[in-house]
C-alpha cells in the first residue's frame, strides 16, 4: 500500500501502563497487522481493532496485557554460528532456511 509516507516514518508504537489491563499497538507493519488482525478475529476478548486509518496505512490495536509479548534474544557467539551453518550444510538445510 502506498501512503505517501517515508519508511523511517512508518513506526510500530507499543502503549502500556501498570494500571491498564490492555496494551495499545499502532502499527504500519503490514505483517504485524495481518498476524494482529488474523489474532482478533479469533480471539475476539484478547485482542480488537480499535483504529484503521487507511490513508496512512496504520492500525491500531488493544490487546490484553497478558497475550502480547517481546522476546530479546542474546546474539549468537561465532562458535554457535559455525555449529549451525555445519549442522545446515550436513542436513541439506540451507535452502529450507531461507524459504520456509
């Protein structure tokens, strides 16, 4: 979708306070809303459109604060990388990897 606004201006913005029950999700990502949207729709009391503002391409969900998640994952060490690329090259895993 063309918007007219420029990549660094398409933002995810993730609200929430120890108070509320919800989180607020505004996004331009099109994969987060297509799993966010497909999310609502089956599970209507956890998580629902509140905003589509289509001309800008942005949607704006309310989830509950106990099924939204992130996750931070420590980076690989050089040895945790080569045992992988070895593991890939000896199991035929390459071309997996990259298109799932």
């Amino acid at each position: 979708m063309r918007t007219g606004l420029k990549k660094y201006q398409k933002t995810t913005e993730i609200y929430f306070n120890e108070a509320s029950p919800t989180i607020t999700v505004a996004t331009h990502n099109t994969a987060l809303k297509k799993r966010l949207t497909a999310y609502a729709e089956r599970w209507p009391d956890c998580c629902k459109l509140v905003e589509d503002d289509s001309s800008l391409g942005c949607m704006t969900f309310e989830v509950a604060k106990g099924r939204f998640c992130f996750r931070l994952t420590a980076p690989y060490s050089v040895e945790r990388r080569e045992a992988a690329r070895r593991y890939a090259k000896e199991n035929h895993c390459a071309g997996k990897l990259k298109n799932p």
